[in-house]
C-alpha cells in the first residue's frame, strides 16, 4: 500500500528510535523505499552559529548520519533504508523531506513532554501531523 515511508528519528530519545525501528521492521514490506532522517537543531540561528565554527556544525551532522546507520543496520536487518541528517526545524524539516522524496507515509515516535514544553516549543509531532501532505503514523512508547 505505501511505497515510500519516511521514519525522522530523534537519536536523542533512544527508547523511541529503538522502538520505532523494531516497529518498522516488522511491518516493512519488499519494495517499499524507506527514508530514514534526523535533525539538528539550533544551528541554523544566526545567534547560535556564530557561536560554532562551520566545521563543528559539519562534524556533529556526520556524526548523527553514523549513528543513525549504525543503528539503523542492527534494528532493521535486511530492510534496505537511506539516511539523511538536516540541521533546522524539525517540522519543517520533516515536510520538507516528505514532499522531496514523494513520501506518501510518514511514521513518528510520539515524545512525552510537560504542558510548558507544549506550550514553548509546541510538539514536531503535532505540527507534523497538521502540515504534511501524506498520512502520518504516530507510534506511542
């Protein structure tokens, strides 16, 4: 039914990206495409670039592309996968890449946050789910 499936992993909540994977590796059927992302964010804000020279930025989004291969490839088996590591916002970032690759599944790990978090941050989840142009699946840890 879907054929190309965008799975964006926050590697900083471990117990949701192993969780997430081990889901989509069971369910994954031959021929799907699947796209695998993560996001750095911060970078981008001209307060908090000046900050960071432009080779810290490149170092730190090679080193999330690695760990997510690595676990990627101890999670998901056989299933063949791409990796792809952004800096930005993450929402944006997320449909942006969905509408890029054609995506017409996205699968997201829901994240507990308190009711201020909500409020400051608002939820990638939530804003996800309103904004892309394809279904989402939102798996609950």
């Amino acid at each position: 039914m879907f054929k190309k499936i965008l799975v964006p992993v926050d590697l900083q909540d471990s117990k949701g990206t192993i969780s997430t994977l081990n889901a989509v590796a069971k369910y994954i059927d031959e021929g799907v495409e699947l796209h695998l992302m993560s996001i750095l964010p911060g970078f981008q804000m001209p307060m908090v670039a000046s900050y960071f020279p432009k080779e810290a930025i490149e170092q730190a989004l090679a080193a999330m592309k690695s760990e997510l291969e690595n676990i990627a490839n101890q999670k998901l088996g056989n299933v063949p996968f791409d990796v792809e590591v952004r800096e930005g916002k993450a929402h944006k970032e997320i449909i942006k890449r969905a509408s890029e690759i054609g995506a017409d599944l996205i699968i997201m790990s829901a994240q507990k946050h308190g009711a201020v978090e909500k409020v400051m941050l608002g939820s990638v989840t939530a804003k996800v789910t309103e904004r892309a142009k394809c279904s989402v699946l939102v798996l609950k840890n």
